[in-house]
C-alpha cells in the first residue's frame, strides 16, 4: 500500500522515517475537533485509518488517518460521496481514544470518500453514546443509537448534500417490553429496521434480535431466541445479558435473512466466541450458526460484524486471540449457508474490523473499512 495515496489533508510537514515518505494526518474541521498536534514524527503515529478497497482488497486507498481516535461504523451515503462513521474521544492511559474504552462520549462525522470535507454530524456528549449510524433507503437519512446506557434509544436525523444537519434528530420508539434496544440497521429496500435487543417473556431476560416497521414502529416480531449452535436456548444470568451478546443484525437485501453475531457463555461443551448466525425474517426462531462449521467451538476464533454483498453473500470480521494484546482481525468473504469462507488480502500489519460493502459510482463493488496498525503507539 502507498501510504501517501490519496490522503489528502495534511500537514505541511513531511516524514522521511523507516524508509517512507509518510504525511501526517489532521483533523482540520473548524469548529468541532481540534488538529492533531503533529508533533511526533514517528513512523508509528496514524494509528487508525479508514480505507476504501476493491472487493478482492486491492487497490487501497486511505480515507482518513488519526494518531489517537478510533473510527469505527465505516456507511457509505446513498449518493456514493461521503462515509459516515463513529468516533471516539474518552482517551485512556496511552492517549488513545478507542473502542476499547466504550462508546460513551462518541460522535457521528461525516468525510466525503476521497478524504475531502471532514466535519461532525452528531455532536459528542459526555457518559452518553451516538454510533452505529445507517443510511436509510436511497435518501439523506440515517438512523443512529443514542443516549446514556441505561436508556439508549433510536434516532433519525437528515442531512444535505453537503453532510449538514438539517432535521432532527427525532427519536424512533421501540415497545417499552425492550427496555434495552442497541445496534439499529435499516433495509433499504423496505421499512423496516433490525436491532437487537433485551426482553422477559416471563421466564427471565432474554437477549434476540427484533426487526420491525421503521415508519411506525409497527410489526414488531422476535426473530432469534438466543440458542447456541447445538440448539440449546441461552437464558441470561443477568438482566444486562451480559453472558450472551447479540449484536449487529443485518437484513439481506431482498429482505428474506437477517444476519448477526452472537457470544455465547465461554463454558461448557456448546461454549464459543463470536459467530455469525442468520434467520429467516419468514420463520423467526429458527437460526443457524453458519460459523460452526469452520471455527468449531473454540473461543478465541470468532466471527463478527456481518455486511450483506449480495442476497447470499456475506463480508464479515474474523479475530483470532492469542492474548489480550496479541490478535489478528481480518475481513473474509462467505456464503450465507457458511461455505466458500474466503479471506480478502488487504495490506499487513494492520487490525481490519467494521467493513462496508458498497458499489460505487461505475458500478464496480467495493468496500469501506476501519483499521488499526498493530503495535502502533498512540499520540495526541
């Protein structure tokens, strides 16, 4: 990858370190986030990056570099010009301000897919989440997960051609028999959108993914009942569910499947990490762990963060864990039935998670993508 190739803001200082010519990044948005302060040339800063690649991971190209904020929830606009994506601004010990830490105090920003125009949409506020934003049919509308964790709820909000914010955010209600809805998606080619979410059907909390009319919150339907991949149904141990996560549902673009990642408890027999399962929107109740075949029960092989490419096409993350510090996240292809797994060759020495299938303006399929650089330090 040529790390100069398209990044297009930056500073005026060049760094001739380990053999490249590199330009450090900056954020350059005047009234929100201030610059990087550009003062540690060191071939170890740009810690994080969004890239935008062919299907097949060539011809990359960089979005947007940053020495210490993280960015995730890479969704390319409906008219092919801008991503929108999440960051992060709560910085741990090292400076980083990264997933790792939570989604509380996170923004939605906007950044045109040549690396132009960088500015906010949805303004951080302190011990409160705004991410996950989803581009809604083939309009300027998007929806996002917002507020404090104990009562996060549903937006939408619009913006102009040019990425401003010109209504809302109005909010989306969800039945008051889910007190804890997370990770909205919308379909775009039907209203409705899928989220996961916590219920009690009278036998203690359970954690399922729900999808329902996006207009008028209509038509609520349970469609997973949190089994493992044997079948055996996982009830939560705690009213948060935090011994089964059930996230980042994804319906198929004829409307048919919806996708998602779940954790089942890590013991017993039927223990594993992160896989990918996908149900049937006609027969809720009935989904399959597409993932078992090819990662088996072992917790340190996961699947997560599923995109539809087409209607039996699936590009996901895979995280292999040595240790809390050593692992490798790298973004595969696969069948909706779990065959034809494939690893798409992106650039070494990175970390690549939420990924973002999308066709661009020739029609050629292509992919957004966030990304961390291994063992990169972090500086402001």
């Amino acid at each position: 990858m040529k790390t100069s190739h398209r990044i297009l803001k930056v500073c005026t200082v060049a760094l001739s370190l380990c053999g490249l010519i590199l330009f450090q990044n900056c954020a350059t948005s005047s009234q929100d986030t201030p610059p990087e302060t550009c003062t540690t040339l060191d071939c170890t800063t740009l810690k994080y990056s969004l890239f935008v690649a062919d299907m097949d991971g060539s011809n990359v190209s960089v979005i947007k570099t940053s020495s210490y904020q993280d960015m995730t929830h890479p969704r390319v606009s409906n008219d092919k010009n801008w991503v929108a994506y999440t960051t992060y601004n709560t910085t741990n010990g090292d400076g980083c301000a990264s997933l790792d830490i939570g989604y509380l105090n996170t923004e939605i920003r906007a950044i045109q897919i040549n690396g132009t125009g960088d500015k906010r949409i949805i303004a951080p506020l302190a011990n409160e989440f705004n991410t996950n934003s989803y581009w809604i049919g083939t309009s300027n509308e998007f929806t996002y997960l917002s507020g404090p964790v104990a009562s996060l709820k549903f937006y939408r909000a619009t913006v102009d051609a040019s990425m401003n914010l010109v209504s809302g955010p109005t909010l989306i209600p969800v039945a008051g028999t889910i007190p804890v809805p997370m990770d909205p998606a919308t379909h775009s080619g039907t209203d409705k959108i899928v989220f996961p979410g916590l219920y009690n059907p009278g036998s203690g909390f359970v954690k399922s993914i729900f999808i329902m009319n996006l207009s008028d919150s209509s038509n609520l339907v349970g469609l997973s009942l949190g089994r493992d991949h044997a079948g055996n149904v996982l009830t939560c141990t705690n009213a948060a569910c935090t011994n089964i996560m059930e996230n980042d549902p994804k319906v198929s673009p004829d409307g048919s499947k919806v996708a998602f990642m779940r954790q089942a408890p890590e013991a017993g027999a039927n223990g594993h990490g992160f896989h990918i399962f996908v149900v049937p929107v006609a027969s809720p109740l009935n989904e399959v762990d597409i993932s078992y075949s090819a990662i088996g029960a072992d917790v340190l092989l996961n699947d997560a963060l599923p995109e539809w490419i087409d209607n039996n096409t699936l590009v996901f993350s895979t995280i292999e864990i040595v240790s809390a510090t050593n692992y490798s996240k790298n973004v595969y292809t696969m069948k909706s039935d779990g065959t034809q797994r494939t690893k798409i060759s992106l650039p070494a020495g990175y970390r690549y998670s939420d990924v973002f299938p999308f066709t661009d303006g020739t029609g050629k399929q292509r992919l957004v993508i966030s990304a961390e650089k291994i063992n990169a330090t972090c500086y402001q």
